[in-house]
C-alpha cells in the first residue's frame, strides 16, 4: 500500500509525531485558562493516540 503512494512510512510517522506534538502544545496553552471545554477536548483527542499504539502493539502480539 505504500509503495504506490507518495507518502512513505517516515513521512507518515514524522506528521503523527508533529500533530501529536502540536495537539500537546494547544493543550497546554489552553490549560493556562484553567478547565474549560477545549481543555477537556484537547486532553481527549491527546490520549488517544498512546492507546491506540498500545492495542495495535497488543493485538499484533497476541496474533504471534
């Protein structure tokens, strides 16, 4: 699937890594402010990705 596009695995991995980090980056800004309904949008959407890294690792493992 990636050979025919024009995307490769790394480009792919350095944009999550940078929307992760900017995601970071507005949750923090916006916790300045204290609790308010972006902040808890933004910590939501922040720990989803560590989640889903963590069961697409398990469920690969549990298939070995």
């Amino acid at each position: 699937m990636l050979a025919r596009g024009k995307y490769d695995a790394s480009d792919l991995l350095a944009k999550l890594v940078f929307y992760v980090l900017v995601l970071i980056t507005l949750q923090i800004v916006f916790g300045v402010w204290g609790p308010n309904p972006v902040s808890e949008l933004l910590t939501g959407i922040v720990a989803w990705p560590p989640r889903a890294a963590f069961a697409t690792v398990g469920g690969l493992s549990a298939r070995s």
